[in-house]
C-alpha cells in the first residue's frame, strides 16, 4: 500500500520532515498494539476482534515528572475522550496519549494509571492524582467491540515499544478495525515544516461518507459511489486527531492550532457528521513543565501572537499535516473482514493515482 | 450524626421536599456500595480501604433507552470526569451517574458500560455506543487509592440498590473517604420546592481550607482553627455536585442552573481551589427523550427564559439545595481513621449547634 | 458577474432553493447600504468611502416582540462581532443582524439600539433592554476605515430596505470594500434543500492567502499567483457568516450548525489566519420565541438528534451553502480601487470558467 | 457614607492595600464621569439623566502599544458586554475597560475607538483595528436610559482624567444610577495582598434580590425586608466586576482567578439572576505585550499551577476583594431619586453596623 506522495503527488505547500510522520516533532514516539483475532459470526464477548492500541509519547521521559502544555478542542462530541476537562484547565498533559475503540476508553484509562503508578509510585500518596488522556473511534463494524479485547497490557505494550521513527499506518492498533469514508480507515500520520519549526500530526480515521471523499481536491467519492461499498452502511464514525510540534506555544495558542485541524480534515470531505466523535489533542515538547517546580516563577518562552507569518506557518502546517495524515491512512489500510463477515475494503491506490493526475 | 434542619436551624427561603434530597425529584434513585477494611500502614493495593460509589439514577426505567436531558458544568477542572465531552454536544444522559474514587474512574467507566450491555445488547452492533458518566474525588487520604478497590461488582451493586426515598449521607459510597474543610467530608443530599417543580442536589465534599468554613454565614471554620485538625493536610480536594429536577428544561437551561452550584458551594466558604476538581452534573426528569424516536419532529415543552419569576425560582432552589447538601455531607460524615492512622475528624454537631444559635 | 453556477458547475450534492440565496427561507429579508466616494489619497476621516451596511431579518415583523432561536459560533476570535454573550446565554436574536466595517461597529449596535426603540419604545423603561447583533470585517485597504462613514441612517435604510428575492453580491453593503484571496471580495450568498427544510447562508468575505485559493477542488490561487495581486498585500482578513433555516431547532442544534461552517469554509482554501475573525450566526425561523410569553410553559418542536439523516442532510447543506456564498461573493466582486489607490481585481471569472471545467 | 472596615469589621482573612481598591495593583487607574440632571416625569431622550462612565486603566501608558495580559469570563451573559471574542482569542486588552449603561455600550465602543485612534494614528492603516473593551448595567430606573446621555466627551474625559490613589466609590461614573439588593448601588472597589502581589476588583453593582442580601454572614437583606424599598422593583440587575493584579500569570490563569469572581459575589447573597448580565474582565500588569514584539520568541514569567499555596492565595485575594467591593459599593451609594420619582435608598450604615456586631 502507498502512501500519498508515493502517487506521485505533492499535497500541499509546505514540506514534511524526515518521516512525513508525528514523529518528526524531536522525541515523539508512537506505538501500537494490533489485535487481529477469529472470523465469522459476531460472538459478544469471543470475537471477532479487530482491534487495537495506538499510544503517542510527547517525549521519552516520564510524563508525569515534565509535563507537556497542551490543549484539547471537540469538534463534535459524540464520543467518549477521557481526559479533556484537566487538559483544559491547566493546559498540560502528564500521561501518553492513547487511542483505542469506543467502549475500552474505561479499561484504557485504568491501564494508563497502572503504567503511571509504576513509574511514579507517589501518586495519589504523597502528590496529586494523574489524568489520563484517552481517544478512541467505534470500530464495532468490523470488531467484536462489547467483547472489550483491548486489555491492560496491550495498553502497556504500546507505551513500551513506542519508538521514533517511521510510523506503521494502515490497519494497525487504534486503526485495526475502522473505517473511513465507507473504505477501511486506519492509523495515518504526516507532518509539516514551517520556519524552525516542525508541527505533526497523527490521525485514527473513522469518518466519513462516500460521496463527499476529495482527495487534494478530487471528488474520489464520487467516483467509486457504487463500488467497493460494505454491504452494509458502517455507521456514523468518528476522528481523533493528534498534533505535536516543537514550537514554544502555550495552551492558548495550542487551543488555536488544534481548531485548524477541522480545516484540515474538511479538505478530506468531511462535514463532521452527526455521529462523529471528533476530537482534536495538540501538546508542544517545548519548555515542558515539572511537577515539581522549583521556585514560584518560572520563565518560559514562546511566539506572541502578533507574529503573524510564524502563526500563520503553523495554521497551514496543521491544514495539510491533517489532510495528509487522513489520506494516508485511507490509502495505506488494506481490504479486512471483520466480525459476521462485514468487509470493508481498501480504497484502490491505482486508481486513485490515475484520479489525481488526470486533473 | 444531625442533618443540617435537626440543629433546629432553618436555611434559606424556600421549603425542601419530603426527604430533603434528591430522590424529592420523582423518580430518581441514589444507592451506595461501602468499601470499609484494614487498617494501619499503606500497604498500596492492598489496603486499607476507605472508598466506595454512590450511583445517582435519574429515572427507574432503561436509561439508554430513554435518555435524560442534561448539562454538564466544570467549575474547576483539576479532576477527571468522564462523559462530560457528549453530555455537551447532545445535552443527554442515557446511563446512571456514577461517583467514585479518582483513580476508580476508568474502571468505573468500564463497569458502568458493562451494565449497559447487558440491560441493551445491541449497543455497538446495531446502534451506537453509550456515553458512561462518571465523577471522582481524592480519597487518597485515607484510602488506598492505588488499590483502585473499586471493582465492577460494586458498581453494579449501587446501580442495582438505588432506591427512592432517604438518602443516607456521610462515610457512605463514594463518601466514604473523603475530607471537607479538614473534618471528615462525605455524600450529603437536599431538596428545595419552588412552584410545583422541584430541585435535588447530591453532593460528595472533599474539599475546603478549614479557615473558609462558613456554615449559614457563621464562621465556623475559625472557631475550629487549631482544633481536630488532621496531622497532616489531606492536600486538595474536589467536589462533585448532582442536580436533578422535574422542571422543563432544555440543555442549555440546565447548563444555567448548573452554573448556580458554584452560589451555593461559595456560601460554606470554598473558593474552588487550585487542586479542586469541581464539576457539576445536571438533569431534568420532564421529557426524556427516546433512543429511537418515533418520527423526525418531535414535541417538547419547556419554561422560557423570559419567565423570570420561575427561573429565579429554580436558581434560588439550586443555590439553596446545593449548600444545604454540602452542610449535610459534614454535619453527617463521623470521625474515620484510615490508611497510616490517618484520621479524619467528625464536625462537631452540638458545639456547631450552639455557634449557629449564637448568631 | 457571473455566480458559480452560471460558470456551467453545479457545486455540491444537494439543490439550492429558487434564488440560491439566504432568503429563500422563507421570511428572511436581507437590505445593503452602499457607500462609494471619493478617490486618492487617504485623508483619515474624510475617505476615500468604500464601506456600507448589510442587514439580515430572520423574519419581516417585530423581532424584539418575536425573537428567534439563535446560535454564535467564533471560529477566530480576532474580531469586534457584538452581542454574542447574550446569544449564547439565551438562545435568542431580537434585532437584525446587521454586518459593517470593524471599525463602525460600535456606532452600528447604536443605530441598532435606536432603530429598536422606535419600534419598541418600552425598551429599557417597563421592560428589558435589546442586544445587537452586529459582525464586521477590516475593509481599511481600501476604505478610511478610520473616518467610520457608516452612519445611522445607513443602518436604518439597510433594515427598512430589507427585502426578500434575490440577493444582491459582490460590491455591496457590508462587501463594498473587502478582500478575499488577494482579489476583490464581497457578499455572496447560497442555500441548500434537504429534506422539507431550507438552509440559507450569506458571507461577508474579506479573507485568505492567494495562494490557498480553492473553487470545487481546483488551485485556481496557485493558477493566478504571480497575476492580478494588490500592490501591497491586504493584511489579515475576516469572514463573517450567517446561516437561516426553517428547520426546527434548539439553540444546541443551531450551534452544531453554525461548527460546521468551518467546513465549508475550509473548501475554499482558509486556514482561519490568524489575524482573521471568522464568526457565524444561526438562525431558525420555526417557532419563534415571544418576548412577553403567554404562560410558563410553552410547547416547541424540534428535530430529535437521533434522526441521524435529518441532521446530517442539514450539516451538509451548511458546508455546501457557506462554501457556494463565498465563492459566488468571490465571482460577483467588480475590480475596486480605493484609497491612496489601492486596488483589488476582480477575479477573472472566464480564466475560471476555464480551470473549473478542466479537470 | 462609611466604606464596610469603617464600621468595625475586617472582612476576610487577607490585608488590602493602601487604599483597599483595585488602584492598589501599581499602574492601574480609574476615572469617572458621573451625570446627573434633570428631575421628574421620563421624558425618553431628554431625561432625567442619572448615569455616567468608569473608565480602569490597567497601566498610563499606552494599551494599544503595550497590551496586558487579560481573561473574560461570563457568569451570566444576559448583558451587552463588548470586546469578549478577542480577548478570549488572543489573551490580552488593549483599551481602557470602560464600564457604562447598557444602551450607551455602542457608543462608547464609538468613543474609545476614538480615543485609541488619536493616540495611534496607525490603527487600520498600517496595521490592525483595535478592541474595546465596554461593559455596562442597566439603569434604567433612575436614569433615562433611552437617551444615551453618555457621550463621547464623557468617555473620553473618564479615561482622560484616570488617576492612581483612592478610586472614588457610590454614585459616581458607571454606578450613578445602579441599584443593588433593592438598595442604591454603585460603584466599588477593594484590593488584597497575597505574597507579593496584589489583587484588586472593582465593582459596578446593580443586581440583587433584597431577601438575599448577606453580609459578612449577616442577612442583613432580611432585616430590610419590608423598608426602604423601591416603589415598584427595579427589575433584574447586573454586575461588572473587574479583577487587575501584577502576578505574573497567563491569560488561561487569569480565566480561572476570574471565575472565582463568582465566588465573592455569592458571599454578598447573589444568585446571579436570569436576567442579570454578569461579567467578568481580569488583567495583569505583569509582561505587557508589545503590539509590535522584536523578535519571534519572547521570554515571559509565570507562577507555575504546581505553586498550589501561591495560586489559592491569589484566588482568595479574588474571592475576598470581589465581597469587600461589593459591600463598599453598596454603603457608600447615597439615597438617589430620578425619573418619574423612582428613589433608591442608601443602605443605612448605622444599622448595618449594628446589624455586623451583634454576631
């Protein structure tokens, strides 16, 4: 499976880093877990599983010890993110950020705490609480999802294997099972250059319907409008997007770039549909902020707003980080069967390649 | 342990219900699973146990099926409440209100979602997925909080008791470790009658410096400056606050009432410190709405803003329910000792009685 | 000028109602004052004159008497919009909407005020007082800006001047003077059917970067990057958008429809920049809402959530209608010159017919 | 007329400054201009005139050019307040805030536009508009609001004439014609030290139900439940409260000490009406930011939120000097009678304090 440059196209106007993932955001680390179990008729409870863990590490530290400034913004509600009312409140985030399917958000968050209480055995003794930033998308057309498959140590193993580096896309951990534009959605990433700066994003795509897909501008929906269609209709879906960059923000800022990824996810044709759970979690590895503060005031640095291009650079870093982290995950998932033999299959690369180059 | 009333004092204008609390509100229930065992040092996840939840149900029937229509309200975000993200976008609760221990609310989530599949099988395979709402206090103090004692049994434990009728108050359920203005904290309950509508208030306190205790607009708290302190401070606190009511409202209405529990909370004295997490949670019982309308334009009834004399009537009620609850939860709480001997000391009921009387 | 569909393109999934304009919900009126004067130099408070007034009425009697069920969404918040707390508070709309220049929106929400009075003159007296709603955009490149020529009286002929019918774009009221992707912007309008229900939006453009420029997918900015560019660039921008529909729908629902203008926003290529205020008001003309009440209770409809198609066909037609008035104010914007000979050309619409029907 | 620590009392738990008013936080002004002609019949447009302006100066150099770190906050958005989305966007104000009566807020916007345009003769030329920040109570029963008696001299010279020192409190400026708690109203201003820092408020009062008027704990609103009452009620009220400090905070910090604004209001008995417009506007003189900053990266301070003791110390100094503010608001408003006979009457200090030592 390609990714999109691999069409031969040059989405965008800035350039991407290294990887064209998250993971171009210095000491950004994702992981996954892909649970890919049985066939057959849906069993609640047995299977099939189509499932997984995607976890996001702002930096490889400990999270709780140099928390990263943060913001969150809900684009739609209809979902089940944990986390978000401390986020907003204090501006940081103190644990990785971990995606998964609708109904292990709770399982999730308990994991996290585990893996947080492990490396900071005081929490909750002698210091505060953690809060546990957690996404997810309803991956129940394809997964056993009441059968919960996703358990702690699939959350822990992502956390651990978390690497830099190129990122797996496709159907692999919080992606296994969704879909996207009535296609198999997955995991996709991207990334942006602007300046000095390098802003990414990652993307768990299950959104979306067929006729509105465009694909840099092309109405790629509408030309498989009876093709490659499920049997039956998926459902409505949802997006968590995660952005990382290296610019010195503060959670203010963070807020204003995080609402850039609806432009972002517009340009892919979506209308955030009334079903959709979408979600947007943005964090800086700039100046991270100690638990333990070591006096009552302390210095940070960051871009003021009136400095108009750099913001600007990073608004579009995130307009096309977003697209590009969508369409990569369209392209790079491929055809899976799930549970009652629901199939959803992969958006077909050559054709698409044709469809982008006609224009 | 007295209520607040039986200190032969009379607060506020308006008359509460039967019960004085919640379950005033008709058809809403209330049940409390106790977590009581061990004793001395903090052996984490082992003991000791000092925690518990308290389930708040809006209506008797299937939740799910038929929804409530409710607000959510953060006051101060420092904490983790779960579900708040849909309760906005649809202004609907569709599963019982559940408090617990903070770090209690992933797995609380995961039992509360539990409960739901089995009473709708279909959720996740035939219809979308459901959006547990949770919230949490620091029971750390007293508790074992890393032992998250807090299993799936006692949550649907709480669910399955809650009844109409009295609610019992202090070191019960989600109360059962708490602190308030340095005393021992816990579930307190009142009710106000305004029209023919009425509106209930449950609270789980855990927070407050001891200086800011103001009760009826005595300053208790001084009086009790250097005495039955804990020996060392239970750190920041949090409280969680349910409003239920029969009056029709729309979501953005309730979001109105929701904003007034802070009018109540500030008149025992708190300030919703930094450490806070205080949120608030609020339903209306008149016109829930079904899961699966019947037709694509439904009718509903509800007061309009532009009857003032209701509105104020109902915000007077919250402001009122709201500090009566809290009064409630401390007068009711009795002295515990928990993990590292530490020990949480009951309010004084008659020396409270006759600072009140003074006045 | 020609609109977008009369470049032989038919934009979108859904049909336009008879004018393809905001007032084709039935009721809704919309009235520009135009003023154009002088040439030259600038001479701050004398001109050049490049500015005007555009009203919109939700309805054609008393709106202060009859309000409707209103929503505000700020999707940047680098903007001077007025009345919006209310709104938010309340739900409702009692004036017209009136759009001007930044600068005059104090002296518009006065001219508001005034006009409300004559026609309610127990405003403020033995009644409430009335909020304005009153948006704006930055039309100094080409206007003084400076001089606030907008007078009261410009405001009152643009309300009594209202009228339903087609709406007039490009150059005109609060469009005279605006920018938009380098070229000449101004008012545009669109509307959507779906289902029994008309969703209508009007867009005072003033907005974007040349090279983001995107009509139905195509790069026509990148097309004319070098060509037609203003001798200096016009600073950031603004979009103020107004969305009506007769669709019955709480103040809740309104504001999910008012998030989705971003995405039709985004189809034309912003990026929300960050010195652009970009603010939408929404509006329903079912079941309006009498300032004095019969009773305490009232009976309303609306469309339940749940009814996933009916929703979801009015997020569409939102997306379609506000990306389809931008670029239909794009196309009907006459090349202006203003003050100290300031220019902005007229996108070429032939060149466009040409790269539309290309792909 | 006695301000409240000149009856015997010392209110709180933290010391004011030197002057107990906001003018404590170094830099900051306030001016008033205060109206007052005319008696007798309303006669709309011609009076009598019983308003005025109250313009804070957060420092006296200029705001455009060197903005302050500032945050809103809306309690209850039933007011016109202007100048929010900006703040709220961008974290920073750049006028005077100018607090006036609700019909006279888009002329005022009107006049501080002017005033920033003199001292700035660049706004919209060269660079970008510029935000007023207004606020305003109706006065509706005294005053002839209808006529807008506040004109562009008054603001000017309210700004103009701003001074250091003892900030002048009862009937004058903004609170020439308020009512609070069925009292004359006016305005008032108190400070707190906390640490290092200051933390001042100023209060434009004009809400209040007289049932609930609590003093220091005393219900003194009870005590006056059947004297001095206005002839007919003056209707739902409102309340502006301006918060300034010179600690080193962010704009998201600044959010949360102005949400506890709310918390000094319930202390004095409010239940934030339905029909009051209740606002909050907070600033720090700490790091102004330059409008044109000299670099891309700018070096700031702050209190770090882990400094639990140095945070809850500010929110008490809130919390503290919003009650006192009230209060003095509240004694030293003298007995005002205006349009049509209606007459406010002082709150009788004598008794209060009678009232606040019989405790």
């Amino acid at each position: 499976m390609p990714r999109l440059r691999e069409l031969g196209v040059t989405p965008g106007l800035l350039s991407p880093g290294s990887h064209n993932a998250i993971t171009d955001v210095p000491g950004v680390r994702v992981g996954h877990t892909t649970l890919i179990t049985g066939e057959g008729p849906l069993l609640p409870g047995e299977g099939p599983v189509r499932t997984g863990v995607t976890a996001i590490l702002p930096h490889g530290g400990n999270l709780f010890a140099q928390k990263v400034v943060a913001a969150v913004q809900t684009l739609n509600g209809y979902g089940k993110a944990a986390g978000f009312e401390q986020v907003r409140e204090l501006g940081v985030i103190e644990t990785p950020i971990v995606l998964t399917n609708t109904l292990n958000v709770g399982s999730t968050v308990d994991a996290v705490i585990s893996a947080m209480l492990r490396a900071n055995p005081e929490i909750g003794i002698t210091t505060s609480t953690v809060n546990a930033v957690v996404g997810e998308c309803n991956d129940g057309f394809l997964n056993d999802i009441q059968g919960r498959h996703v358990r702690a140590k699939h959350v822990w193993h992502s956390i651990e294997r978390a690497a830099a580096g190129p990122v797996t896309e496709g159907n692999v951990g919080a992606g296994t099972g969704t879909s996207c534009f009535g296609f198999k959605g997955g995991i996709g990433s991207a990334s942006r250059q602007t300046g000095k700066y390098t802003v990414g994003a990652l993307a768990q795509t299950n959104f979306g319907s067929r006729p509105h897909l465009t694909m840099l501008g092309v109405p790629v929906g509408q030309h498989f409008a009876d093709r490659l269609l499920p049997a039956s209709p998926p459902g409505p879906g949802s997006i968590m997007i995660v952005l990382g960059t290296d610019a010195p923000l503060s959670s203010r800022q963070l807020g204003r770039l995080a609402r850039r990824a609806a432009f972002g996810l517009a340009r892919t044709g979506s209308i955030s549909s009334n079903g959709s759970g979408d979600f947007v979690v943005a964090f800086t590895t700039a100046h991270p902020r100690p638990h333990s503060p070591a006096g009552t005031v302390e210095p940070v640095t960051r871009i003021p707003d009136e400095a108009h291009a750099v913001i600007d650079g990073l608004f579009l870093a995130v307009v096309e980080a977003v697209e590009e982290a969508i369409l990569n995950a369209l392209l790079m998932a491929d055809t899976m069967t799930g549970r009652d033999g629901n199939t959803l299959y992969a958006l077909p690369a050559e054709e698409v390649r044709r469809l982008l180059h006609r224009g």
